[in-house]
C-alpha cells in the first residue's frame, strides 16, 4: 500500500496517508489538476473546491475529494484526482521528498437534486432541465447575446450569477464575484453546482423543531443559448442535535427541513442508511456494534454506546488536566421523493466527539535491585501522545539528552496501539535522592517532570514522577573512642546515609567556630570525623569520682539537616587520675579542680567553697569549679609526718540555711621537709656560687602558638603558616625531659635562616647569649610563663615574641 492507499465511497475518493510513514514530518498538501499545475491547498481553497482534509484515527491523515471537485478529470462516470504531498522534517520544507498519488473512481447515477453536508462545505447539485420548447428555437450568434448581456462571456462558465435570498434583501453575484468571496460554482452539461463553506457571509443559523441548521437559500441563474434559466439551489445542514447522556451518543436529524421543502406538497420516504466513516453498516452490522438506526415520523435518531467500534478515543487537555473524547465520524443518507424535485438525497458526514473526560496516569515502580536500576513505567498512553522532554532538577532537557543525565527513555507499544514510557534510572544517579530511613533501610526518590504533546492538535500536558524505593543497603556511620591523659576523642567512621547529618552535644550543634570557642578539635577528611575534647571541659560529663579515679563521658548525637531528627548516638568514657585535678606547686600554691557529678544538676558551682567560705573559686563553667590559694589560707589544715609536710582542704557546697554539706571533696597537697640535726660550726668565707658544665640527654620541643595566650600550637597539618611582615610570632621553647623541678630552661642563642638547614647564610639574630637585640627594630619580646593546667613547671618553658620578617639583598628578597 505504501505511505497512501484509497478508496472509492460513491461520489468521493478518499485518499488515506500512513501514519507511521509521514510520523514527525512536516508535510504540504496539493491538488495536481489536468495541465500538472499543482495547487496548495488551505483551509479556503479546500472548501471552495470541494476537498476535505481531516485527522482520523490517531493521526492519520485523510483527504476526501468530491467528484465535481475542482481540479479532479471527468470522462464517461469515472472521475480522476491527483494530490501531492510533500514532506520533510524541518517546517521551512527544505529537502522534501515528493509523493504523488492519482485515483480513478466510477460515480453512480445522480440524483435530480443531491444535498451534501461535510464537515468544512455544504453543496448542493441539482439536474438543470430545459424546455423542449426552447430546445427547437434557433440560437442567435454569440455576438448578439453579448451585446444583449456584455457580462456573459463566451470564455465564462455558463453559469451566469447566484442570487441570495436573505430575510432583509435580496442580492446577486456574478460568477467572478462569487468565487472571489469563496463561492464554488461549478455546470456540467446536465448539472449546475453551488458549494459553500460554513463561514461564507451569506450563510444563515436557522433554528427549526428544536435544532439549528446551517442554510443558505439561493437560486442560480444559467444560460442555455438566449435563454437564461434559474433552479433553486437552497442547501441546509444540520449543526447540532447530539445529546450525551448515561455513556451514549444520540444524534437526531429531522427528516423535513423548511428550506428544502419549499413549495413542495408531498414527500415519501424511499432510504435511510447510516454508517461509519462512509462506509455503510447492515443492520446486523449494527446490532453487533450495539448501534440503534430509529427512522420515526418526523426524524431519523443514531444511538451510539460510548466506545463502541468504529470509533476511537483520542487525548485532550483541558486547563492543564489530562484526558480523553470519544470520536466518532458518522454519516447518514435518507432519500426522499416529493413533488418538485422528485428524488432528493440528502448526506451528512457528521464528528461527533464527545466531551472531555479526565484521565489519570498510571505510575508503576519496579524496582531491579541486581542492577540497582529503577524502572518507572508511566502510562498507558493513546497513540497521539508524545513525550517531549524531562525536567530534572529544575533544568528542561530533552528526551535525547536526557542519556547524558543517567536516564533511559524506552517506548513500548501494546497491541491496541497505545504506548507507555519506561524511565531507566540508577539508584546512584545524582538526581535520585538519598535518604535514610530506620535500621539498614534509605529510601531512595526519584523526582522528575515529564512533558508530553499531542499530535495533531499540540496540546501539551506534564506528568509529575515521584517514584519511592526502599533499599536495606544503608551503611551507618560507626566509632571508636580512646582517651589520652588530658582529653576523650572519638573518630567517626561515615557510613553512606550520613553526609548531611550534622554533629550535635545534646542540643548544641557542634560547628568548627563553635569547636574553637571552647578549645575543641573537630575535623573532616571526608571518610572520617574526628571529636577531641579536654577532661576538663563543660560538655563532659563526670559520672563517678573515687580515689582510684575519676570516670568521665562525652555524648556526641548526629541528627539530620532538615527535620533535626536523631539518627546516631555515640560516646566514649574514661577513667582520668584524681591528680588531674589538682596541682601543688612547689611556691605552696594550690590549684584544686572540683567537678559536678551527673546527676547533681541542681548544685551550682558558682556557690562551691572551701573551709573557708570566703574562698570561693577563681574559675567557674558550669561542671567544674577552680580554686587557687595558698596553703596557708582559706582553713587549710597541716600536718608534720616525719620528713613530709601534708596540707588539707575541703571543697564544699551547702545548701542555703544549712549547715551540713551535700558536697565534700577533700584534698591534700604532701611536701617534703628537712631534717635537722646539732652539727658543729665554723665560719669561713664561702666561695662564689658556680655552675659546673655537664652532659646530659635534654628532650626540647620548639612550638608556634596562634595566639598570645599560647592555647593552641599550629599543628603539622597547618604547616606552612602564612604571615604577613610585621605580623606577631609566637614561639614556645620546652623542656620536656627530664621533669625535674630543680632545672631551669634558659636560651642561649636564638637565630633564624632561609632554608632548613641552621648552619645556613643569611641569618636573623633572635638571641645572643640569653640577651634580646636591641640594635634591632624588630625586638624580640618575652612572655611570662605562669602555672596552669597544662604547665606544671614553668620554670621548664621560654615564650617570646617576634615579628613577622624577611630576608633581602640590596632591594630583592631572598627566597628558597
């Protein structure tokens, strides 16, 4: 059959174009008349001269042709049409291929009148008779009839002009006339035509027995030798009369129309057939489709089940919603005789289309977890639907690219001719969302808009896509804790469900600015996050306290970034010595930790004291109270024990108005005493003091600080350190073996190079002999070293200050 088949139906070809040949071309319609001139045809062109295009069955392409149609070739009762189509795939038709089909179909006889209503004309043919009388008189020369009528000319159909018969006038057009208002006018030897499209001016919507008619009421005047003839060329077309009603189509068409029938007395029923797309239907034909043919007194009534064979449901879209109509193409054809006209037949080629119904979209989920992929399957869908482009997070990409994305477009087609789209995606695509459910499960989203269209009408419609799969393949992050002498740490282990799950203490979210504030180590490698925090901080938690020790925890929570939830609790404990929390310097300072024990959360440390209730603490936060004091204050007690000298304190709280403490820790700080013994004396002049030289092992540590409280070194992971000239240094020289009281650390010579290697030229002079350069602009500066938590002897550490330098020669700097 190829791209066009056709078919004879009586008085119309029609010519049918494939679907699947002309799918997603562009094409351009012409009629080829008898010279081979090809005429493009529109909307106008097509109604004037007789041809029909329409869409029928999801979109097939069909063309009909009337056989009076203007360019088709009559000869004998066969008449002949040729079309052209052309079709590419780009709207400016470039690189079109051409298809030309020509048909020949026999016509019957004709009726003396035949009424014909398509879906874009109405036409009326009727037989033109001429008296015998004026048969037998001679014909004058074609000169006299011009003179007499300058308007017929001899090259003009013989048609001469049509008049209108409108309620407030009258009103004639010549032939040229005619046609230039889109008027088809057309006389064959025995027949005189008039076809007019449903827009034409003179068209008139007449209502009669409850129904409106398209009607144009006019007469055509012709020639015959020198005599002009006239015959009634009314036409009338029914416009409604379809009712919808418990899923059927009732379509009623009155058998007698007052423009038709004008003058006549008396009629008589001779046919009423009916059928589907022109093609007629027994009445068997019908009772297997469930149709009811009524031919009552006055009308002739079509029942149609919604659904039914020979129709087809195409898509539509209203406000956005998808749905459907049912379409129908319906014809009728009743004959009658009456005694003007004798035999009138009277077609109708109706669409019927019922109204939208609303649709929903089927998505299924299929989940295949051995490849991890997710199969959305969205439809079905009818034929005339198209999906165009997917919009993925945000950004519109068509169905070609969307590969490039990760996703898969399939089209599977059912054997009733609709489709459905199969979406392809994988479980790792980034667009798909993760996220975590409970126990080993993540629930994975995919989140995606599809847009369709549909052919011909370009309607368009989305389908929004949410499909959900749960997965047991949820890794949750894991710990481990250890602790050191001064601090607890835990190092997270990430899973893959907790990249946005943020570290929290309690409700306290725990971020780097927030981690600084409180001299807490926090850091991510991406694979790993890593908690530090001191014994003796506000976020550990001191659960038991015994002279063997002292048991402290830290809690930290994982919660996610949306809702905050709670996902993952870890913690790490620890037993820390008792002697973390004092230090007895040898001055006879005593510097006392006190620690609020969980479950004391109504004791506030701000309130703790010693014996002395006027000793209060130096140092409070809200689990920990610091005291410093001498031994011989605040009722410290002491006691001689042989060589040792122990001094003893109480850390306590009461409550207001009660005498008796509900907390009490006590403390002693032992120092060691000489013995004295009667010796014999003698005064003699005692030499100098000297410092003998001697060799040793010494452990140094040299430390770059941020700041000048000297808190918190640069670790090897921040090195290099970028400083700008004239930016502080701070540095810290430490003696770290042996931890000997009796030593005392001093700096002999400090100086600076331009490479690793100290030997190195140039050098920068910090310290010569102990001593800062003075001679110097940049003058090194010293720092006190006081005692504290982390500095038990403070005699063992040297800070100084300098400024941030540079090495030049001449105007360069030097650099390595």
């Amino acid at each position: 059959t190829g791209p066009m088949s056709s078919e004879c139906l009586g008085n119309l070809l029609r010519i049918t174009l494939s679907a699947d040949y002309f799918e997603d071309k562009y094409l351009s319609l012409s009629v080829v008349d008898q010279s081979g001139t090809a005429w493009e045809l529109n909307e106008a062109v097509a109604a004037q001269c007789g041809y029909t295009v329409t869409y029928s069955t999801w979109s097939s392409i069909e063309f009909r042709a009337s056989a009076l149609s203007c360019h088709s070739h009559l000869e004998k009762d066969v008449f002949t049409v040729t079309i052209q189509i052309k079709a590419s795939h780009t709207p400016d038709m470039r690189n079109a291929t051409t298809h030309l089909k020509s048909a020949s179909c026999h016509y019957g006889s004709w009726s003396p009148r035949e009424l014909i209503c398509e879906s874009n004309y109405m036409a009326v043919s009727v037989r033109r008779e001429v008296p015998q009388t004026i048969k037998d008189f001679v014909q004058d020369d074609h000169e006299d009839w011009t003179l007499v009528f300058p308007e017929a000319k001899a090259e003009e159909a013989s048609i001469w002009q049509i008049v209108f018969h409108q309620p407030e006038e009258k009103r004639a057009l010549l032939v040229s006339n005619a046609w230039s208002a889109g008027y088809g006018l057309n006389a064959t030897d025995s027949r005189v035509l008039l076809r007019v499209p449903y827009t034409a001016a003179q068209v008139q919507l007449v209502e009669d027995q409850g129904m409106t008619f398209s009607v144009l009421r006019s007469s055509t005047f012709y020639k015959y030798r020198w005599v002009i003839l006239m015959v009634d060329t009314a036409v009338a077309c029914p416009v409604d009369g379809v009712d919808y009603t418990n899923k059927t189509i009732t379509w009623t068409v009155p058998k007698y129309i007052p423009p038709l029938s004008a003058g006549v007395t008396s009629f008589k029923d001779v046919l009423v057939e009916a059928g589907v797309d022109l093609h007629k239907l027994s009445a068997e034909e019908m009772g297997s489709r469930k149709y009811v043919l009524l031919n009552e007194l006055n009308a002739i009534t079509m029942k149609i089940p919604v659904g039914a064979e020979g129709g087809y449901y195409k898509t539509s879209v209203s406000n956005g919603q998808l749905g459907a109509k049912y379409t129908i193409n319906l014809f009728l054809e009743h004959q009658w005789e009456d005694n003007k006209w004798g035999l009138t037949k009277h077609t109708i080629i109706k669409e019927i289309e019922t109204p939208f119904e609303q649709a929903e979209v089927a998505i299924t989920n299929n989940l295949n977890l051995s490849s991890r992929l997710m199969n959305v399957t969205v439809g079905t869908f009818l034929p005339d639907v198209e999906l165009v482009n997917l919009t993925i997070e945000g950004v519109a990409v068509a169905v070609p690219e969307a590969v490039q994305h990760g996703y898969l477009i399939h089209r599977t087609r059912y054997a009733n001719g609709s489709k459905a789209y199969i979406i392809q995606v994988p479980l790792d695509a980034p667009s798909v969302k993760k996220e975590y459910m409970r126990e080993d499960m993540r629930a994975y989203t995919l989140n995606v808009t599809l847009a369709f269209i549909t052919h011909p009408s370009s309607e368009t419609f989305v389908v929004p896509v949410i499909a959900l799969s749960a997965v047991k393949d949820a890794v949750l992050p894991s710990a481990r804790g250890f602790c050191d002498g001064r601090n607890l740490h835990l190092i997270i282990a990430h899973g893959n469900v907790d990249q946005n799950w943020l570290p929290f203490i309690s409700d306290w979210h725990l971020t780097p600015e927030a981690a600084q504030k409180y001299n807490y180590s926090l850091r991510d490698n991406g694979t790993h996050l890593a908690v530090s925090v001191p014994f003796l901080s506000s976020h550990v938690n001191y659960e038991d306290f015994h002279t063997s020790g002292i048991k402290a925890s830290f809690y930290l929570t994982l919660k996610d970034d949306i809702a905050l939830d709670q996902r993952r609790d870890f913690s790490v404990s620890c037993t820390f010595s008792p002697s973390e929390l004092i230090q007895c310097l040898p001055n006879g300072t005593v510097i006392i930790t006190a620690i609020k024990l969980a479950g004391g959360e109504d004791l506030d440390t701000a309130l703790l004291a010693l014996r002395d209730r006027r000793c209060k603490p130096s140092l409070v936060t809200e689990k920990t109270a610091t005291f410093k004091f001498n031994v011989n204050a605040c009722g410290t007690s002491r006691k001689l024990n042989g060589t040792t000298m122990t001094y003893e304190n109480e850390v306590l709280y009461f409550r207001p108005g009660n005498d008796t403490p509900i907390y009490q820790l006590k403390f002693l700080c032992s120092y060691a005493v000489e013995q004295t013994a009667d010796v014999r004396h003698e005064s003699k002049k005692n030499p100098p003091p000297s410092i003998k030289p001697g060799f040793g092992c010494l452990a140094l540590s040299l430390k770059l600080f941020k700041e000048k409280s000297y808190s918190e070194p640069y670790q090897e992971s921040e090195y290099p350190v970028v400083k700008y000239l004239g930016e502080a240094l701070y540095f810290e020289v430490e003696l770290l073996q042996p931890k000997d009281a009796r030593l005392d650390l001093n700096l002999d010579d400090c100086w600076a190079t331009n490479s690793q290697s100290q030997d190195s030229f140039p050098q920068w002079h910090i310290l010569i002999h102990g001593c800062k350069i003075n001679k110097d602009s940049y003058r090194t500066v010293f720092h006190k070293v006081n005692y504290s938590l982390r500095v038990k002897f403070p005699q063992h550490l040297k800070r100084f200050e300098v400024r941030m330098f540079s090495f030049v020669q001449g105007t360069s700097l030097l650099q390595e």
